[in-house]
C-alpha cells in the first residue's frame, strides 16, 4: 500500500489522529534540537514509551482490514428493525442492583456504547475510548503499532515497593511528555503503565504505554476524538463532567490506579472481583463523577471505605493513599505542576515505609 494512501486512513480515523499528533510533535522536537528523526531520538523524551512504526493490516485481496467493509460488508445496520442506538444493557447479576451515593465501582470508559459492560482486568473490544454520535457508526480499522519497549502492567509488579517505584517513574514520564515533547497522554489506567523487571530486558523499568488519544498540549481542544476520553473507572472527576482535559486530570487518574489496585489486586497479578465497585462500568457518568467526589471529598468516608474493602496484600498502603488523596484533591480547581512532584515525594515516602517493605 501506498504510503499516501496509509497517512490519507490514519488521518481519518480517531485512533490514528492521536498517533499523527505524536508524531507531528516528535518531529518538531527533533528539528528543535537538530537532530536526527529516528529511532534513537525517542530516548530524549524520558520514561514514555518509544514508537517505532504503525501499519493499516490489510486483507489478502487488498481491502482494508475494518468492521464496515471486512466484517459489515457494507451493509447499514442503522436500517435493520431491530437497531438499538446506545441503551444500556445490564448482566443479570448486576441489573437490580441499586445505585446509592456510597456506590463506588469502576471499570473502562466505553466508545460505541458508554455504558458496555467491560472485564475487570483487561480491555476489551468494547473499551475503545471515543463516544460515538447515536446516528452514526465508528468504523474500527485493524491497526498494529510497534514500539521498542515492552513489560507489564504495574498491577503485575512483584512487590509493593515495585509498583510504588513505578507508578513515581510513570509521572515523571508524564511530566517528560508534556515538558519535553508537548503531548498530553489523556488515559492513564491500570493498563498503560508499565514495568520492567526482567534485567534481561533492554526496556526502561518502567514507561508509559497507549497514545493513541495523545494529543498535543497546545491544541486541547482539537482533540480529533469525540465526546470524553480516557478509561471510565480512572478518569478524573472533571472529565467525567465534560470539562476540558488537562495534566492534572492524568494525574488524577494516577491516583484512581493505585486505589484500583488496592481494592482488586491481593498481590501481584491476583484481581478480584468487587461487585461494589463493578457499578462503575455502568452508571451514567455524572453519576459516576457524584460517586468519585463523593467518596475522596471526606476523609473519614474515604478512610472507612478504603479500609473495608482494600485487598490484604495492599492494607500497608492505606495511609500512603489517603495522603496521596489530599495532595490530588487539594488544588481547588487550579493547574499546579507542582502536583507533579508533590504526589512523586508521596509515593517515594511510601516505598521507605516499613510497613510497606516488610508488612
């Protein structure tokens, strides 16, 4: 396929929007500090993972590989009498559950249907970020991204200091993107920091993965995705409310990683299922946005909560979250980059605690 013909896919689609941008901005770096636009060049740009090439994957007869064309065959299934636009369909085991206020789940923020029910430990196909207009269809195209660095997501760290030391490395990775390369990462979860602790493995030991709804720190509002980004149950409050993405609603959702994996990780890899916090995969999200504020605005609540249902393996880091919590929740609104810092100096703390070493 022509190259031509690629850029003319990416750049009309979501995904590859994010990734042009990337690598638009990646670009001007390079030319900035005059120096070559290659590979090597990526190792500037701190803790980020590093893109080395992406392709549309095409079919054996030459078509792209898509939903409309590869799966739908063309056909509008707007049209069909039995089309439902977005409605919400609950599994029976969660469908007469109420939703109170001290309701507290969560799981992925969903694309063609908001309210999808999604798994509690990996993404699924219903999981893409972008909301979709009810009159109109996403038409997914099967791409493949590369990038030199590889791991594992931080829940899979062998230790809790581990996963302290790599959630720390993963925001000054952020702050690196922002600061160095003027890209705004846009969804942070459980899946896309990333840790390293295979000494065989040539990877930093840890990074930050998923650009794809990067966009460039300059042009916020030209997000190239529709409707609110990012993964449902570690999006920030204001952006569940629809307010206009910035660094600190990233760091935010930093925050609502590690309190995720307290509450469903009782060691490394080990999820649980908390049907508690499963709620979040389906309620509206305003009503989600109530939950988060209401559950992190008292510290007595959050205290009571945490503590009641936080895994065994993760009690030591109880305290560590709450203060984590007040450094996140203090800002009254404003941007502050030194939350950068303040929330590093937070996790470094905890990972010295012996408690959290020993415990």
């Amino acid at each position: 396929m022509a190259d031509q013909d690629r850029s003319e896919i990416i750049r009309n689609n979501p995904i590859g929007s994010g990734l042009e941008a990337f690598l638009a901005s990646f670009s001007s770096l390079c030319e900035s500090k005059d120096i070559p636009y290659s590979g090597e060049a990526f190792d500037q740009l701190g803790d980020e993972a590093r893109y080395y090439h992406h392709e549309t994957v095409r079919l054996p007869n030459g078509d792209v590989d898509d939903i409309q064309h590869g799966i739908r065959k063309g056909l509008d299934i707007t049209k069909a009498s039995n089309y439902r636009s977005q409605q919400l369909d609950l599994p029976r085991d969660l469908g007469t559950l109420s939703i109170s206020q001290d309701s507290v789940t969560g799981q992925k923020r969903s694309s063609s249907q908001t309210g999808a029910p999604l798994p509690s430990s990996k993404r699924s196909r219903s999981e893409s970020p972008i909301k979709v207009d009810p009159s109109t269809l996403t038409n997914r195209i099967h791409r493949r991204v590369l990038v030199s660095d590889y791991g594992r997501p931080i829940y899979k760290a062998s230790s809790r200091v581990a996963l302290l030391t790599a959630l720390e490395d993963c925001i000054e990775g952020h702050e690196s993107l922002l600061r160095k390369a003027e890209i705004l990462h846009r969804d942070i979860s459980k899946n896309n920091p990333i840790i390293n602790e295979n000494n065989n493995n040539p990877s930093p030991y840890s990074f930050l993965i998923d650009l794809d709804l990067a966009i460039p720190a300059d042009r916020r509002n030209a997000s190239g995705a529709r409707g609110k980004t990012g993964t449902r149950a570690f999006m920030a409050i204001g952006a569940l409310l629809g307010e206009q993405h910035s660094f600190m609603d990233d760091l935010e959702s930093f925050f609502w990683v590690l309190f995720w994996i307290c509450i469903h990780y009782d060691g490394p890899g080990k999820g649980k299922t908390v049907k508690r916090f499963e709620l979040w995969n389906y309620i509206n999200i305003e009503v989600l946005a109530e939950q988060k504020l209401g559950l992190v605005t008292k510290e007595s609540h959050f205290l009571h909560v945490i503590t009641e249902y936080c895994q065994p393996y993760y009690k030591p880091l109880i305290p560590w979250v709450n203060r984590l919590r007040r450094v996140v929740f203090d800002n009254n609104g404003r941007e502050d980059e030194t939350l950068y810092s303040r929330m590093r100096d937070v996790l470094r703390k905890a990972r010295e605690d012996p408690d959290v070493i020993h415990t």
